[in-house]
C-alpha cells in the first residue's frame, strides 16, 4: 500500500466530485422546471403557460433526466468500485466512461442550447403580443443555466476519462 | 519504409476525411443560411424574414463560421504535416487536436441545437398568427441540419484525437 495517493486515484475521486456537482446541478435544473406554473392576466382572462407547453423545453428536460440518471449510475457504480476495490467491469468500464462521458456531455449541451435558443426569440415575440411572461422565461433560462454548469462539469470529466481509456484499452 | 500502412497512417487519412466531410456540409450550411430571404404576403403589405432577424440563428450562423474556419486549417496542416513528411509543433500538435475537437464539436452541435429550438416553436407561433413562413423555417432547418451533420463527422473525428492523444502525451 503506498502512503501517498497515486495519480489514477486522484484522477477517480476528481471524476467522482465531478459526477457529483453535475447530479446536484441537474437536480436543482429539474426541480425548478417541473414545479414551476406562470399564470399572467390578460383582457381574455388568466393565461397559463408551462414548460411542457414549448416543445424546446420538453427536449431540455428530457436532457436534464437522462443525465441525471446517468449520473446517479456512475455514482453508484463509482460507490461500487470503493467498496469492492476493483473496477466493475474491468476495462470494458474504460470504455464505457469514454463513451457514456462524451455522448451524455452532448446531449446535456444541446438541452442548454435548444433552451436558451427557444426562450430568446419566444419571449421577444410574446413581449410584442403584450403577453411577456418575464418569469417564465426567467425561470426556463436559470434551469438552462443550470443545465450548463451540469454539461461544463460533466465535459471536464469527459476529459478525464479521456484520458484513462487508452492507458488501458 | 513500410509497406502496408500503419494504423497511424490510417488513423491520420480517416481524420482528414472526416474533417473536409466536416468542412463540405458546413460550407453548405453557410451558403444556405447566407442566401436565403423569405418575403410574405400579408395585408400589411409584404414582410421580408432573413436569417439575422432571429438570435438563436445568428448564433447558428457564427458557430458555421467558427467551426469552417477551425476545419480549413486543420485541413491546412494536414496538408504541411504530409508533405513535410512530419508533425508541426510536434506532441503539442496532438494536445491542440485533442481540445480544439472536443470543444469545437461541442460548439457545433450547440448551434445546431439552438437552431432547431428556436425554429419549432417560433414556427407555431408565426402560423398561429397566419405568417407562417414555410419555406424560411425549412430552409432553416436544413441549415441546422447540416450542421448537424458536420458535427457528427467532427464528433468522429474527436473520438481518433482522443485515442492518439495519451499515447503521445
């Protein structure tokens, strides 16, 4: 056993603390885009607008849910790999990171992306419908927000275990 | 010399493949986005729609840019590296593929995102109000679609980095 920590072990706890930022981020995205019902007073009475109503923000939570799985997975897995002391998998899981690291960080992007995308022209639009829904879209762009500090943490992992596969593949 | 080319070899010729793929849709994308404007007939007199009118396309149009001219010269130096027979700047040259792929492909498809974001809903916004701008919406999404394309190619194209990467480094 060596007393100092060698480089792969720092490298692990770095992905793991990683994963975890990105689940406590996506979590928080999540919450605050499923609870949320804007209702905004017009001359034809309350109009009610929700995220399930925009189709972008429909892609985007499905991003936000399949990360959060992902995450939630490879944290469990990474639990897993403490307690029994070696990999799962063996070096199939190399490549499993490799892979599930790059596609996810993808995917996680181009929720942020279809969201912010989708709230800068709607609102103008429904801003000169006088039907602004400044919280709404508010709301939907900190979850965007939020969604990209998850992809930003879940990219530097990607890097690392970028890194890892090919020393061991 | 070798006879049968090394994996190396190959690795370099699938690389360069993909990045004038790459290259070709996004010139394509650009031209399209480029040329385009729309006039609609309405009683107000026509009204014109171009690209830049909508945000989340003009972030479309700079990511093309971007990753057009990252593609021009990396094929740029594809071309020094094969008939200089060697790397320019040496190991560096394999650290500066490995990010400039990884972060133009997130680039790219964050573009493309953002586009078929904006285009979704704004479309069923613009016929809602008997405007529907058809041929301006699918024009635009052919342009995110091509965009698309390109960043699956450089996507692959990342993936070879990443594997030549590490064992240079």
């Amino acid at each position: 056993m060596d007393s100092a920590p060698s480089s792969s072990t720092v490298s692990r706890t770095v992905i793991l603390l990683l994963r975890v930022l990105t689940f406590v981020f996506l979590l928080i995205a999540l919450i605050l885009i499923a609870v949320t019902r804007v209702t905004e007073d017009t001359t034809d009475g309350p109009v009610e607008a929700k995220f399930t109503d925009i189709h972008a923000y429909r892609y985007m939570i499905s991003t936000i849910i399949v990360g959060f799985v992902y995450n939630l997975m490879q944290m469990v897995l990474s639990i897993i790999n403490v307690v029994s002391g070696k990999r799962v998998c063996g070096d199939f899981g190399y490549v499993f990171d490799f892979f599930g690291d790059k596609i996810m960080s993808y995917f996680l992007i181009s929720g942020s992306a279809a969201g912010y995308g989708a709230s800068e022209d709607l609102h103008t639009f429904f801003k000169a419908q006088d039907l602004p829904f400044n919280s709404f879209f508010a709301k939907a762009n900190a979850s965007a927000s939020l969604l990209l500090v998850g992809f930003i943490c879940n990219a530097i992992a990607s890097i690392f275990t970028s890194f890892a596969l090919p020393k061991k593949a």
